[in-house]
C-alpha cells in the first residue's frame, strides 16, 4: 500500500508517465531508467523508483527514434585513486527533432544522461530543464552557496546540511548533493563539463530543480588581486557553435556509504585525455606557507616573504624529501595583480636554481584570470625559469566563461609541461582525466578554515562527511599537516599561529583517506622539525595509488580507507567527535605473505591532549585483525610493507 501511494504522489509530483516508454538496464539488472515521450527519466534500482528527472535543454523536443548499445572500458588513470577503471554500462540513443539527441547510460554504479547536438549554426541554450523528483520525503545531505547576494559567487565551500529534503533551506545548492530514496542513496554530479556552466540546484518541496548561472555579458574587477567578477548577464546560460555533447547528469546509486567514495562514474564520464604523454608530471607532497603564516620560530632572520623564508622551507623539503614548495599570496603585488614581476624582496632566480640543486621544485600561486590574461607570456617566462607549475586561485564561479578559462588555462600549461592545482574552484566534473596535469582541486572546507573557524564549528564531523559525499566528484586539497592539534573542550582560535581540530592522528590519517595526489603539508617547517617522527610518517605515505578500497564506515561518523601501493598497503581512519572503538579485518592481504605494520594510534591521554599519540611495530598477515581505539575527533594510521 505504501509503495502505491508513493508512487501516486510521484506522478502527482513529476506528472503522468506517457504511453510509450523506452528502458535501459545496467550491467548487473539492477539499475533501471526509463524514459517517456515527455523526457521523464524515472530511474529505479532493485524494482524501486529512486528519482524521476524532468530532463529539458530546449522546448518542443520530441522522440523520432531509438537505439542501444553496450559501453565496455578499460580506463588508465594516472594519478586518480587507482590505477585502472574497469567500467561496464549499456547506453541508449533518443534521437530527437530539431538536431538534438538524448543519450542514457545505465551503470552498475548508476545511471547518467546527456543532450547533444549536430547543428552547425549557433546553438543558444536559455535555460535547462533538470528537476530531480523523489518519491518520499528523504533525508539529505545538501552544501549551500556561501553568497546569498549572489549566490552563483562563491569559493564552493560549506558544511553539509542533513535534513529531511522538505525541510531545505531555501538557498542555492552546489554539487554534489546526496539523497536517501528506496533504501539506497542517490547522489547528483555532473561530469565533463565545458563551455557549460556548471550546475546547482535548488529544493522545491520533493524536488531538486537545476539552476545555472547565466552568461556573462560584462565583468568587473576587485582592486586588490584584480580578480574578475561577473557585474552583467545575458538571458541565457550557455552558447556554442557547432555540433556537441552538453554535459553529464549522473545520478550515482550506492546501496552502502562505503561505496560512495569509490564511486568512480565522474571520471569515468570525462573525457579522455587531450594532452598525451603524461610521464612529465610527477605526483607529490609540497610544503606550503600561507596557512601556518610564515610563522618559522628559532631562526635568526625576519620571516616572511622572502628569498630567505624560502631559502628555509626549500631546505626542510630537501631534508624530507619533499619534491615541491609552493609560493602563495605575496610573491608577486596582488594589489597590482603585477605576476610578471616578483616583488623586491624575492629572488625567485636564486630559489627555483637552490631548489633545483636540492631536488625540489617551485609551484608559484596565482589569481585564475590575472594568469589568463598574461597566459603564454607568463607560462614562457617562468618555465624558462624553472617552476613545476601553478597553484590557481579565486575563481569563485562556474559560468561558461568561467569554465572555458578553467580548460583554457589547464591545456595551455600542459603544453608548457606544467601541472595545475585548482584553488578556490567549483566542483571538480572530470576534467583532470581530460587534462591530467590538473592534480587537484579545492571546492572542500578544508583546514584553512581553522584559521577563522569559531569553537561550535565541527570540523571532525565534515572531516568523516565530505570523504563519502564530495570526493566522488575527485581529488581534494584539503590541505592537512597541523602539528598544532586541538580537543573538542580545548581547541583556540588562533589566526596567525593555527590550531587543527581533533588529535594529531586524525591529521595524519588525511594523507591516506583523501584522494589527493598533490598534497601540502599545511605547518611551518620549524614545527615539523620538532615532531620529526610524524613528518617521517606523512613522507612515507604514498601519492598515488594502484587500488583503493573502503573498509567501514557511516556518513558524518567515521570512515577506514585502504589503499594499496604495489604490494604494500596503508590505511587510515578518522573518528567525529565520538570517541570510537573499530575492528579491522586484514583479509585484504595477500594470503601466504606477512607484512611490517607500523601503527600510529591515539595515545591514551589524546581525549586531554590531541598531540598524544602512540607507535608500535608488528608482523601482520590476512588472518589477523586490528582492534583500534579512535579518541574524540582522533584517527589512525596503519602501514602494512610486504616482507
């Protein structure tokens, strides 16, 4: 009775289901989206209806004919969580009138759709329609723009709030959001989004109905940084000549919370790579200056930025054999947005020549489009000079424009051999499988914000939430490394000399539970220097990875990743702010084979003190199983190296 007053209420919602109706069924049997003659895309999943989409990107389309086929891949993916996706689906092709087609795919991991077209002429798209209707009232999982001003503005950064899908606030959503329905949950992506803007969306009672920021006509510009920004639109979203693929729709189905991190469709959807050899980029960790503010102590030079603060943080990556050190804010004269200039008190010659003899290499922070506007000239420049690549900032949205530069700048550093680390940056949609020198991306609520975080912000929380949520749109700069570490009762905010949230192995644990293989270490040199023994462990911990696995874990309560480098594995777990006991089974393990366990746990004293943790070593095999004890906000560390 209650599945038929579902299903009433459903038809009530998204309106009546047509006579005729075409159907594509994943691998596995299990996924199923049907499509009418409306374009109601109903997806279910074991007999179930989970969402029903009101799919529209332009009025008066209607179905001429139908075909099908199978999608069998083999993917390589350099620098991803794992090496190889293997990736099975069948795919249905709705031709439809005026040029356009409608393609659905149905996967074992969930169903995606995309509209395309063949036209030659100009091709404007005013608005799309994409209203996603769930057949109860679901809890949710939904990060709000940050900008109630202009909302379609923003860095892509918040907290998830978990409510009943009535119960939204009445705010822009970015993506990725994830609804429960059916028993399963649905979260919403996009992926290979270009010259597209990138969507959001908004609750309407059962429904999540797409918005999308409309096409800049004029742009204006911040005096400091000279960051651009969208003063005028057009009354449309997106134009383009041409024939083309918009992007896709995804609707990814996980019937467990430890599917959801390893959900591999976004990338898998992208498009494949556009830049060829990939073997000049080179994955790694990277001392970083701006979060811990230069603050290096027990030196006997002013530090700051200058070729003498670097001098330092160059020698500290050599020592620890850290390829990359990254110059933030301030190398060059934000208020003059001059990059092609280093200021005064830089020698950036003599720092990239130092590093180079030390075996590190220079990253150089920038705004997105004062790089944009000094492209070739600044990327000649300073590859002949010797950087590795860039660190870009402050794009804060994802118009079509936007988007177009996002590519741009991505293509044309590849041709100079530099890789790419995309900060303030909407939602990653793929685009590093197309562009492979594109190592990371922010759009997380990452450790930057303990710096002005206040007491009631739960970071531990968002630390075992965003992990199952936002990582299966890809990699994040979460930026991790506090040696500076925090209780729930003793945390202090402290701009200029920051403290993290939870105990020292919940930091830890980041460099093994974050898809991320460009990752900061986010502390002064001279505080690692004084806790070598953790330094030494984030160090050990690989950067890339051939198999990545999910062992436990619940959204918003805790999370333990495996990963698996060659023949050796490493795992890591994060806790909330519940205290938590966790048994781990090493079933992973290759049988017949015994291991060199290093684990870093919580000490017995890190409820008080987050700094205390432990250490211990041990021969381990496939039949034994750990039993770990996770402190309030705490975490672990457990490295297996096959004898």
């Amino acid at each position: 009775m209650n599945r038929i007053l579902s299903f009433a209420t459903l038809l009530i919602i998204c309106g009546s289901l047509q006579a005729k109706n075409h159907i594509v069924t994943s691998p596995n049997g299990k996924n199923v989206a049907t499509v009418d003659d409306g374009l109601n895309i109903t997806v279910s999943h074991d007999g179930k209806q989970v969402v029903t989409v009101k799919a529209s990107i332009r009025d008066g389309l209607k179905i001429a004919s139908v075909k099908s086929k199978n999608i069998n891949e083999t993917i390589q993916a350099p620098f991803y969580r794992q090496k190889e996706i293997r990736i099975a689906g069948n795919q249905m092709d709705v031709k439809l009138n005026d040029g356009f087609s409608l393609q659905i795919r149905a996967y074992d991991e969930g169903v995606a759709y995309r509209f395309c077209t063949t036209n030659k002429k100009q091709t404007v798209i005013f608005d799309e329609t994409a209203d996603f209707c769930f057949p109860e009232d679901s809890k949710a999982w939904l990060a709000y723009s940050t900008n109630d001003e202009k909302p379609f503005a923003m860095a892509f950064q918040n907290f998830y709030d978990e409510t009943l899908l009535s119960k939204a606030k009445d705010k822009y959503i970015f993506l990725p959001a994830t609804i429960q329905s059916g028993g399963v949950k649905v979260t919403i992506l996009e992926s290979d989004l270009r010259a597209y803007p990138g969507m959001f969306m908004k609750a309407d009672g059962l429904k999540l109905r797409a918005a999308f920021a409309k096409y800049p006509k004029t742009l204006d510009r911040y005096p400091w940084r000279g960051m651009t920004y969208v003063a005028d639109t057009e009354d449309y979203i997106a134009k383009s000549t041409g024939a083309r693929t918009y992007p896709w729709r995804v609707m990814a189905i996980t019937e467990k919370d430890t599917e959801m991190p390893v959900n591999n469709l976004v990338y898998a959807l992208a498009t494949p790579n556009q830049i060829g050899d990939t073997s000049w980029i080179r994955p790694g960790k990277v001392a970083w200056d701006w979060w811990n503010d230069w603050n290096l102590k027990g030196v006997d030079f002013e530090a700051g930025i200058n070729t003498r603060t670097y001098l330092y943080y160059i020698d500290f990556a050599a020592k620890n054999h850290i390829p990359y050190v990254v110059l933030d804010e301030g190398w060059y004269d934000s208020s003059k947005a001059d990059i092609m200039n280093p200021i005064a008190a830089i020698d950036l010659q003599q720092l990239i020549d130092y590093g180079k003899k030390k075996g590190v290499n220079i990253v150089l922070w920038t705004v997105f489009n004062v790089l944009d506007e000094h492209l070739r000239e600044a990327c000649e420049k300073y590859t002949k000079m010797g950087i590795a690549g860039w660190k870009i900032d402050f794009l804060d949205r994802n118009d079509q424009t936007a988007v177009e530069m996002a590519e741009r700048l991505a293509k044309t550093c590849a041709e100079y051999k530099l890789f790419v680390d995309y900060h303030g940056f909407y939602t990653p949609t793929g685009m590093n499988r197309t562009y492979p020198n594109i190592l990371n991306y922010e759009g997380v609520f990452g450790m930057e914000e303990a710096r002005w975080a206040k007491k009631e912000t739960d970071m531990p929380r968002y630390d075992v939430t965003f992990p199952f949520i936002r990582m299966m749109a890809g990699s994040v700069d979460f930026t991790p490394g506090a040696m500076r570490n925090g209780t729930k009762h003793n945390w202090v905010e402290c701009y200029q000399n920051p403290v993290s949230m939870g105990t020292r192995c919940h930091q830890l644990a980041c460099y093994v539970m974050h898809d991320s293989p460009f990752t900061m270490l986010c502390d002064a040199p001279t505080n690692y220097e004084r806790e070598q023994e953790c330094v030494d462990i984030i160090t050990s911990i690989p950067d890339t990875w051939d198999e990545t696995r999910i062992l436990s874990g619940y959204i918003s309560s805790y999370m333990i990743t495996a990963r698996r480098n060659g023949s050796d594995w490493y795992v890591g777990g994060q806790t909330n702010w519940d205290e938590r006991k966790v048994d781990i089974s090493l079933d992973f393990l290759r049988p017949g084979e015994s291991y060199q366990a290093t684990i870093v746990t919580d000490g017995v004293n890190a409820n008080h003190n987050a700094e205390d943790y432990r250490i211990e070593s041990k021969t381990l095999s496939t039949n034994d199983k750990l039993n770990i004890r996770m402190a309030s906000g705490g975490g672990f560390v457990v490295k297996l190296i096959k004898r």
